[in-house]
C-alpha cells in the first residue's frame, strides 16, 4: 500500500477503534504529526489510506472469522451492519481535506507575516507612551506565538 507498518497501525486504531472518517482522521492527524509534516503531506497519507481502504473493505466480509489481539483487527464481526461498498474518490470527504489544507497554508502565511511585522515594529519605535504599549502587546503575542507553535 506504500505505507509503514506503525503508520497503517496509527491509521487502522483511529478507523476502527475511534472510528473516525477521512476528515476527523485528518485533524487528528494533523495536530499529532503537524510538527514534521506538511498539512498537505498529512492529507495526502490519509486519502492514500482511505482509497484502499475503500477498494479492500468489502473483501472482509467474504473471510472466516479469526481471533486477532488487536482491537482494530480486519474481522469485523458479522453483526457489524456499517457499509462496505464505498467510493473510492470520496469527493465530499476529500473536497472538504482540501479546504483545511488550504486553510491551513493560509493561517501559516498569515502566521509568518505576523511574526515578520512583530519583528519590523522595533525599528519604528518613538517616545510615545501609547506606541510603547502597543510594542510590548505585540512582544507578548510574539513570545506566545513561538511558545505555542513550538
């Protein structure tokens, strides 16, 4: 499937434990691994995870039940009434991945920007007791941005 073993495990739990979908696996995903990796890249191992998922689910239903220690193991149990035929371009699913990225590289520039403009506000400084204000909120918003982000 083109995917690690730890990664198809991370992806496997969240399916079937927490049962998330393609959107809510995204965001999970994004907050856990948004230090090293891209919300693009994020979004992309979920789409890859779910287009397989999509086009291998119904072979579940034809397998012998087995005993598996995990609990998101592939054997569904045959009371298990959720769907198994799915379309594997999820395009509501998806569509709505590519507007979190998206808004997600737009808060990063914005992010950028602001930290730029923070660091630019030492050089304008005067002798007004209302501009020294201002700079000392926006020292304190930049800490805790860093803080934050970091």
């Amino acid at each position: 499937m083109g995917m690690t073993y730890e990664e198809l495990s991370i992806f496997g739990r969240l399916r079937k434990t927490l049962r998330y979908g393609p959107v809510s696996m995204f965001k999970n995903l994004h907050n856990k691994w948004g230090a090293t990796l891209t919300p693009s890249e994020v979004a992309e191992g979920v789409k890859h995870f779910f287009k397989y998922y999509s086009i291998n689910c119904h072979k579940m239903t034809v397998l012998i039940p087995s005993y598996h220690a995990e609990s998101y193991s592939p054997e569904d149990n045959i009371f298990d009434l959720r769907q198994f035929l799915y379309n594997t371009k999820w395009p509501y699913q998806f569509q709505k991945i590519e507007d979190l990225v998206r808004d997600l590289d737009v808060e990063k520039g914005q992010r950028v920007k602001m930290r730029e403009d923070s660091s630019d506000h030492r050089k304008l400084k005067t002798n007004g007791d209302v501009h020294d204000s201002v700079c000392l909120i926006l020292d304190m918003c930049y800490r805790f941005e860093l803080n934050y982000v970091n």
